[in-house]
C-alpha cells in the first residue's frame, strides 16, 4: 500500500500480520506523509520464497521496494519482528533510513524465547497451520481463516527471527545515528526489556513505555501512539531539513 504526499514514512508489520497492522497510522498521517506499508514476504499478498530466509533477507526486500517506488530516505515505523527488519535496514543501508520508530521488539532474544516460541511456532504452523499456531502465541480470537497467513511463510519468518540469538543485532546498533523512538506498552507479553536494551544502544533515542498497554499500543490506544509518532517525526524531519525523494 501506498497512499498520501510528503516525506515517506514507511511501516513494517510483524509476523503473522500484514500491512492492515497500521492502517490507523497510515489514514491519519496521509495527509502529511507519504505512508508505504508493505507486507513482509510470505505474508499477505507478498512472494513466499523457498527458506531458510535470514533477517538480511527481509531488510533487502524493502530496499529494492524503496528502490523501484524511486524513494531515496524514509522514516521506518516497525512493530515487533518489523522493527528487528527495521533495525537490520538501518545496519545494513543507512543510506536509506532517516529515523527509527520501534514498537514492541527486540534487538536480541534468548535461548529460550528461540526455541520455545520462534522454532516451536514455526514447527506448530508447518504441521498443524496456522490457527494452531496463533493459538500457540496466545490469540485470544483469531481472525477468519482468509486472513490467517501462509503458515510456510510465517514459518519461515520466525526462524528468521529466531537467528536473534546466536546472532544479536544489539551490539550493532551503537553505530547508529539517526533519531529513534523506541515505543513498547508496560504489559507487553514479551517484556519491556527488549526495547530497554535497544533504547541503550541507540545513542540519543528516546523510550516509552506506555501504561497499561500490551503488544499492540497503536490499535490499543490509536490517538495516544498517533500523538506521540507525530511528534517524533516532526522532530526528526527537523533535524534533517534536507530529506530526501519520496
């Protein structure tokens, strides 16, 4: 999806979502931003390649989008996997990234969140499809099976997503050095200290921890997260006066 004018913000969901996640995003600020919200491969409308795909993979991707939408620089919104896409973006093609908003998600995880959740998932999904495996994520209502996803595609993404562990992006990002917010609600099922640390390797950023909220702050509380992502990219068009084509 592509929709609006103005400097491109562009939105990367998370696994088992599509670009729908910031649809209420994406409506209020069209009319300031050029808003692109793609889906991530193997979810959506988007190419299922055959695996094993690597975080490197799913950060390329959006690249050459950027590059055939002929946008030079974009600001990146990115929840929970998006945001590991994102921060692998901005490590791999900091040409591209003028700021960083990421919500819920972790530059790292343990063993046991790549074992127990991301590889468990994944083998749950490939031989019980996908409603088993939103089940085992914790859905509490889980949407009609048209909008389930492809559980290969998905699959795949968590191992993905799992390499987080042998393989950590946090030491990384203290090379960074664009503007970032990093956003996660006090309840989120996966903890704050994932965002903690991607705060504390971020020079300058900026952490919010929002009470009372979970996983999903911007449909949670949509003019609160609205707010807050206004003010973050103002400022950061502010302090990069010269952007770049959208």
């Amino acid at each position: 999806m592509d929709e609006g004018s103005g400097p491109a913000v562009v939105f990367l969901h998370g696994l088992a979502a599509d670009l729908e996640t910031f649809a209420a995003q994406a409506e209020h600020l069209r009319g300031r931003y050029r808003c692109i919200r793609p889906d991530m491969r193997g979810h959506g409308g988007s190419a299922n390649p055959p695996g094993p795909w690597a975080i490197a993979d799913l950060a390329e991707d959006v690249a050459r989008l950027l590059a055939r939408l002929g946008v030079d620089r974009a600001h990146f919104v990115g929840h929970s996997a998006g945001g590991v896409v994102a921060s692998r973006l901005v490590l791999d093609r900091p040409d591209l990234v003028r700021s960083l908003c990421l919500v819920a998600t972790a530059p790292e995880c343990n063993e046991k969140a790549a074992t127990e959740f991301y590889l468990r998932w994944a083998g749950i999904a490939e031989s019980d499809g996908m409603a088993a495996a939103l089940t085992a994520m914790g859905a509490r209502r889980l949407p009609d099976e048209s909008k389930m996803g492809d559980p290969l595609g998905f699959a795949r993404g968590c191992r993905a997503i799992a390499t987080l562990f042998p393989e950590p992006l946090t030491p990384k990002l203290a090379a960074v050095r664009v503007p970032a917010l990093v956003v996660v609600g006090e309840k989120d099922w996966i903890g704050v200290g994932g965002s903690v640390k991607a705060h504390r390797a971020l020079a300058g950023s900026e952490l919010v921890i929002l009470p009372g909220l979970g996983h999903q702050p911007f449909t949670q509380d949509p003019a609160g997260f609205n707010a807050r992502l206004d003010a973050f990219l103002a400022s950061a068009e502010a302090a990069d006066p010269a952007g770049g084509k959208a």
